[in-house]
C-alpha cells in the first residue's frame, strides 16, 4: 500500500478521490465547517498535549475548547464520520475486487 501511494499511482488516487467526493457529498455547507472544526479542534487538542499549558489563560483556553467541542457536537450529533461515508462508498467496488480475486 505505501508503495502505491509513494508511486503516487494515479489510477488509485483519482479511484481515492472520487471516493473522497461521493462521501461528502451528501453533507451541508454548515456541516462540512463543522467536519473542519472538529479536525482542526482535535489537532489543536493534540498540539496542547505536546506543550507546557499551566499559564493564568489555561482556563479560558479549556473553557473555549470545551464550547467549540459543544457547538461541533451539536451539528455532527446526527452525522456519521467521514471515515464511514468513505467506506459506505468504497466497499462495493472494494467487494467487485475480491470477487475477481476468487
């Protein structure tokens, strides 16, 4: 698998990248902001994991994190994660494959 995506195999990354697209899709503008903020937040959690944080603004920094946490959670509640869609809409060419296989 590193092999093909160090090759850079454009048969597999344009396979990937319609995937990619199929799995979005379905999701709202409002939706995505909240896919990217929940990343983002996340990257920013681990980020905080890695550094010194006991200044006096550690608790409004907790506090923040906390309130986007709510207001991500409040949208993606319903959603399922990207990691599903994109099998959701992989797995049936994924199945034609091993069928070929066998």
């Amino acid at each position: 698998m590193r092999n093909l995506l160090m090759t850079e195999d454009f048969a597999l990354v344009s396979k990937l990248q319609r995937h990619a697209r199929a799995a979005i899709e379905s999701y709202s503008d409002d939706e995505l902001a909240s896919l990217i903020g929940a990343k983002r937040m996340a990257d920013y959690k681990a980020a905080l994991t890695q550094r010194n944080i006991r200044s006096m603004d550690s608790l409004a920094t907790y506090g923040w994190i906390i309130y986007q946490d709510a207001c991500n959670r409040e949208v993606l509640g319903h959603l399922p994660d990207f990691e599903e869609l994109f099998a959701r809409a992989a797995l049936p060419e994924i199945a034609a494959a091993v069928g070929k296989l066998s």
